[in-house]
C-alpha cells in the first residue's frame, strides 16, 4: 500500500492532533524515561554493561520499575538473563539472528512462549 502526500500529511495532522492526549496517559511512575538515555549510553558496549544495571533495565521494560514482588516468570527471565550474560558478550554472537538462537537456548520460558504464540 502507498499513500499519497496528501494522505501522509492528513495522518501526520490527525497524529498531531491527539498526540498530547495520549501522551498524558503514558504510565510515568511505572516507566520513567529518565535511566534510558543512560541505559543507551551503556549498552554501546555490552562488555562493561554492570550487572544492577541490567537487572534495572530488564526491570524497567516489563514494567516492575524498582518492585520487589517480580512475577515468578519475569524474575526467572532476569536471573537467567543476568546468569548468561557474560558468555553473551564473549560469544560475540551481535548479529539479530545469532542473538536470537543464543537468548533461545538460554532462557527457558522461551520455547513455552513460542508454543503458546504460534498459530
């Protein structure tokens, strides 16, 4: 499908138009933007990546921001995450399809999300 200039630019105005609304919905206290221009920074180089702030991070994008009450699956999923990755970063495994065959074997919820997921 391809849109028009002027299709492109009604969907921009529309966008524009509703933006601030669903803005001010976003859930801030659960999802602080604040560390992730820090976390970017850090992730550059996966290798000096600390440890608490993988656990952070991994913490922030499931939503359990600073709780100490993670879902049994989601503290399995950083643990395991944490456990494996240094042999991570030494696989040099950085290409989207090498990642994804290494995290693959390494956590163990996936294959039981790939089943529940698949058609």
């Amino acid at each position: 499908m391809t849109l028009s200039e002027k299709e492109t630019l009604a969907i921009a105005a529309i966008i524009q138009e509703q933006f601030d609304e669903h803005l001010s919905r976003f859930p801030y206290a659960r999802y602080p933007v604040e560390p992730l221009d820090e976390w970017k920074r850090m992730f550059c180089e996966l290798a000096t990546v600390p440890i608490t702030a993988l656990r952070r991070a991994l913490g922030w994008q499931i939503g359990a921001w600073q709780r100490k009450d993670l879902p049994s699956a989601h503290g399995r999923t950083i643990l395991n995450t944490v456990k494996s990755w240094p042999e991570f970063v030494q696989s040099a495994a950085f290409g989207a399809a090498q990642s994804f065959r290494f995290w693959e074997k390494r956590l163990p919820d996936w294959q039981l999300q790939r089943r529940r997921f698949s058609p």
